[in-house]
C-alpha cells in the first residue's frame, strides 16, 4: 500500500468556509496531524487517528506525519488558513527536502485554504484591492532588524500591508515597533484594519486610523492590515464604513 499526505488549510474558522476538497482530503484520511485547536475543528471520524502536537512544534509534527505516510497510511496534515501561509506547509517541503529519500517519493497534496488576510479584507470591503504584501511580525524565524527593514521598504514601496502573527505572550513588544516605524513613512490617515478571530464566535473587526491605532487592540489571533497612502475609508450612514485601496494607482513620476 502507498502512503499519502494532504496538507489541508481549514481556513480561518467558519465550518462554511472549508473547501469542499479539504473536507474530502480530511474525510478520506487514517490519520490527522496538527495543533489541537485546529484539529478541534475537524470532525470526528470513525476509525481515524488524531496527533496533537504544540503549535511550535511544526518540523516534529511534518516528520511524524510523513513518518506514518511511508508507513503506508492516508494522513492528513492540518493548518489554521492557507497551509501554504506562515503554516505547516513549508515545514512538510523543508522536511521532504532535508528527510529519508523515501519520503520523496509519497503522494503530497497541498489543498488550499482561506488565509486570514482574505478573511479579513472580505469583512471590510477592499483593503487588498491593489498591490499588496504580507509579513509575519514573528522573530522566532527571523531576526527583528530583517523584520523592521521589510517594514520599511513595504511601506516606501507604497504596499498595503498584512501583519500575521503581531503579537505573543513571548513578542510583546514587536506590534508596538511596527506601528511606531510605519507612522514614520505613513500619512496619521492611513486606514488600519484590525480584524481579531474572523470567522469564529469571538470575532472582533476594528477600522481605525495608523495616528490612533493602539497596538493593545493586537493579540494573538488578530490580523492587522495597514493602508497604503492610497487605501480609502468609506463612511456609511447606519452601516460600518467600507475600506478599499482603488484599483487605480497614482503615477510615479519620472
Ligand atoms: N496559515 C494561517 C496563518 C498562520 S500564522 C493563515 O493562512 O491564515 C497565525 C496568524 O494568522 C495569527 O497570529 C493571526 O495574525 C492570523 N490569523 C489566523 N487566523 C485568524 C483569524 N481567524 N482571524 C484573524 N487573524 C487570524
């Protein structure tokens, strides 16, 4: 028997926001691998086995799973989102790349998810309706320094900008440099978004201006987006305001 790996993106939390080939690619698994409030998520299922592993634990849990594949089992692997996006699915590729040769030769799938940016911007209008970017504000991959030159060159190049992973009890501080930095590049007007547990009970969406933004507002499960000179707030009687950058760039002058 041939094993097999489904890397599958749950999305950001609503059960209707799964995709109808991650629901199969988890249905048809033996086994599941992920951290435990994303395989929370995921019904139970006669038969299968479940792996829960801390959320720091990402290189440990794509060798077990792709252990148990070359085993010769069906197993899937979870992410919160896009597997793909600051997720478990370059952990499985690091893993295949640096693992046994055997695992070279399993059946891998990457299923698709929708990452919370996406999630975020639909609530709001069109934040990401022109050139954009994404940066993990995380520093336990990455020195800090690289981190604030990324900052610095999104925001002089004029992209909106989504933050995954502002904050944690271990990076208190990192949200708060961020904020400080872009408002040196950034008119105080520029929209931000900050859009805390989309899609899940505890959801909280907050449209604010970089002057006002209170890095508090930030925790663990927001994703914040940061404007561009160009992203606009739209105001509506009785309504939340919409927040869109226009499709239509300015012109560089020569
Ligand atoms: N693979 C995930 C991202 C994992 S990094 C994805 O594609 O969405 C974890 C970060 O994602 C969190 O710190 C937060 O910034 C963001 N995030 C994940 N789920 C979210 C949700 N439901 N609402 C808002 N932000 C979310």
């Amino acid at each position: 028997m041939t094993g097999s790996l489904a890397v599958v993106g749950l999305g950001p939390g609503d059960p209707r926001c799964l995709t109808l080939e991650a629901d199969a690619a988890l249905a048809s698994a033996q086994a599941l691998y992920g951290y435990g409030p994303y395989l929370d998520r995921v019904p139970s299922r006669v038969g299968q086995t479940r792996h829960v592993s801390d959320n720091r634990e990402e290189r440990a849990r794509a060798a077990a799973a792709l252990d148990r594949a070359a085993q010769g089992a069906r197993v899937a692997v979870v992410s919160g989102g896009d597997p793909g996006v600051f997720a478990m699915g370059a952990a499985v590729c690091e893993a295949i790349e640096t693992g046994p040769e055997a695992w070279r030769a399993l059946d891998v799938i990457f299923v698709p998810g929708i990452t919370a940016m996406l999630a975020v911007a639909a609530r709001i209008g069109a934040p990401l309706g022109h050139d954009f970017c994404a940066l993990s504000l995380s520093d336990n991959l990455k020195p800090w320094e690289l981190i604030e030159r990324r900052l610095d060159a999104a925001a002089n190049a004029g992209f909106v900008i989504a933050l995954y992973n502002p904050v944690s009890r271990a990076r208190p501080w990192q949200f708060g440099n961020a904020i400080t930095l872009l408002r040196r590049h950034l008119p105080p007007s520029t929209p931000v978004v900050f859009g805390r547990a989309v899609g899940r009970p505890d959801e909280c969406v907050e449209v604010t201006t970089l002057d006002a933004a209170d890095e508090k507002n930030a925790d663990m499960a927001t994703l914040v987006i940061v404007g561009s000179p160009e992203t606009r707030i739209v105001t509506r009687p009785g309504k939340s305001p919409f927040v869109y950058t226009p499709r239509a760039a300015v012109k560089v002058s020569a």
